[in-house]
C-alpha cells in the first residue's frame, strides 16, 4: 500500500484512491473527505507509507551492496592484513589473485620451498573461506532484518489498522493474519502483500486484485467462529445460549422454591435425627 491521505483538504473525486480504501472517505460538499471516524486509521497508513518508502530504500541499498564482490566486505580487509608478505599498495582483490597465482606456481617447484608454498595457499585458501563465510552470515543476518521490518510495516500496520477499525481482538488474531499473508519482491523489484489460502496459493477478491489484509480482516469479521474476537458479535451457543421458557406446574414450582414434598422429607429426616439422640 503506498497512498497517502490528505487529512486536512477534500478531494474531487475517488478515482485515485485504490478501492479497498475509498470506505475512508465520506462526502463533503462538492467532494470527499476522510470521514471523522477513519482519521485515525487513516494517520497509521500514512505512517506506514512512509516507513514504507523507507525500507524500500534501505533494502535497495542491501541489495546493492550485497551484489557487490563478497571479498569487499571487512572479511577482505582482516585476511590481506594476515598476510605479511603481500604488499600493502596491493591488498586489493587483483593483489590477493596475482598473490595466489604465485603461490600456486611456487607449490609445483617441489622441494622444501614448493611445500611451503603449497601449505602457505592452503592456508590462505581456510581463511578467504572463513572470510566469505562471515561475510555472507552479516548479509544474511541484515537482509532478514529488512525483511522482518518490510512485514512489520507492510502487514502488521495494515493489519493493526483494519482490527483497530472492526475492534478486532489483535491478540487472538494477529497471528492468523500473519500467517496468511506475505510480502512478494516483485520483477521490477517493488514488494507487494499477498494473502494466501491453506494451500499457499495467492487469493484475489471479486474485482480479480490481490485480497488485501483490510479485506481478509473483514472476511474474518463476517464469519461466524471469529465471532467472539470482534467486540459487538459475540453469538449465542456453548452455554451462553439464550434462556428457555418456563411454563406449566415447572413454573409455579420455580416460583414457589422447593416442593412441598421436599420440605416434608427434610423435616422427617431432622424428626428422625431428634428421635436417636
């Protein structure tokens, strides 16, 4: 979602707003305006377009960087500054290639300096993978980070916002929701969410877009066994049904307390009980 509400002017017409957001919006004069009681949700999706924008940039930048040569990273800088015998104008990546090749030669000489020489790539070779490896356990760990903020601001805003509007319960829902949808990087390389269905197939509404969270939330607000999660629809059943009616002698005798036949056996009883002290 990347719309953006003007809260404080009207606007002509609706044919901008994406349709699962025209509801905001009420009448106003000649045009239409946010309505008084979607201000609020309205403030949480503005703020969610702009963290939006923000991570969008933030993981183009990652992906950039991680395009680049893995031997740029800090890994490169430790493992050239390991080796004594490179000379510092060439700790570049064509240094450390042109540095390998010579050792490489040297380890076919044979004798006690090709041996060296052999031991000495080998060991080279263990630290540019250790090297490589932290590299791509930093990248990793960055680029789930993004993915993790990306969800947060691009489902659990939305979500967050549609069960605020509903007066869903977040606690019992939320992780339905979360589980349901997903971020999908696109080709051009933009994110859009998507809601899946048991299966794991994307789900469209009635106009043949991806169902959006607002709408899978509503969905859930319509169905009958969500129905003690959203305030106001809480149903009738499991023993909290509706009172059955009365009549007849069973109604005089509610009314009137316990038996008659019942007190006479409890005072025969109380008789009895007298009679054996």
């Amino acid at each position: 979602m990347e719309y953006e509400f003007d809260l404080d002017n009207a606007i002509d017409n609706l044919e901008s707003v994406p349709e699962d957001l025209k509801h905001f919006y009420a009448k106003d004069g000649a045009g239409y305006k946010v309505a008084p009681n979607m201000v609020g949700a309205a403030k949480r999706i503005n703020g969610l377009t702009g963290n939006l924008k923000t991570e969008r940039t933030k993981r183009t930048e990652v992906n950039s960087e991680a395009a680049k040569h893995r031997l740029s990273a800090k890994g490169f800088v430790e493992l050239v500054s390991n080796i004594p015998d490179l000379p510092e104008d060439q700790r570049t990546p064509d240094g450390l290639k042109a540095y390998l090749d010579k050792l490489a030669a040297a380890a076919t000489a044979g004798g006690k300096k090709g041996q060296e020489a052999a031991q000495q790539l080998e060991a080279v070779k263990a630290e540019m993978s250790k090297a490589h490896a932290m590299a791509m356990a930093d990248k990793d760990k960055v680029i789930a980070e993004k993915d993790t903020a990306l969800f947060r601001y691009m489902i659990g805003e939305q979500a967050n916002a549609a069960l605020s509007t509903l007066k869903g319960n977040p606690l019992f829902l939320r992780p339905l929701i979360d589980k349901a949808a997903r971020v999908v990087r696109q080709d051009d390389g933009s994110y859009v969410v998507e809601v899946t269905d048991d299966k794991g197939n994307t789900r469209y509404n009635g106009q043949g877009d991806r169902l959006t969270v607002e709408q899978l939330v509503t969905e859930m607000a319509k169905d009958a066994k969500f129905a003690g999660a959203f305030e106001g629809r809480v149903q009738g059943g499991g023993g909290n049904g509706p009172t059955k009616k009365v009549e007849g002698k069973q109604a005089e005798r509610v009314a009137e307390g316990p038996s008659k036949g019942g007190k006479s056996l409890i005072a025969a009883g109380l008789k009895k009980r007298q009679a054996m002290r």
